[in-house]
C-alpha cells in the first residue's frame, strides 16, 4: 500500500473526524471508502454510455449498417 499526501479544508477535517467518531474506523479506511466509491461512480467506459442508446428506435441495425455502406 502506497501513502500520498492530501491537503483537507477545515472543514473536511472536523467531518470526517466526526465519521471516525461516529463509525469507530481509522480515518484511513474511511478515505479509501471514499475514494473506492468516487472511482465506480467516475470509471465508465465508452461502452457504458453507449449502451443501450439506440433501443428506443424502431431500425433494423443492419439495415442501417448496410444503407450507410451503400454511400462508399
């Protein structure tokens, strides 16, 4: 495990001493928490968002494929 150096406003200090308080856990796990779930809301792929985007339209996909390869 790495250790990096992180500047905290006053303000993030007295709230996550008050989470230390309130879950009885090292302060370091509960940023690691943080960061672990900043990551799986943030670490999308292309794929993702593309997913699904066409499925309220009523086309053939090879239709589609082949009528815009007709234009070559």
């Amino acid at each position: 495990m790495s250790r990096i150096l992180v500047d905290l406003s006053e303000m993030q200090i007295s709230q996550l001493a008050a989470l230390v308080e309130a879950q009885r856990r090292p302060r370091a796990a509960i940023v690691r928490d943080a960061i672990d779930a900043y990551i799986a809301t943030h670490n999308r792929t292309a794929g993702a968002d593309a997913f699904g985007l066409w499925k309220h339209r009523n086309v053939d996909g090879l239709e589609y494929q082949r009528e815009l390869r007709s234009e070559w």
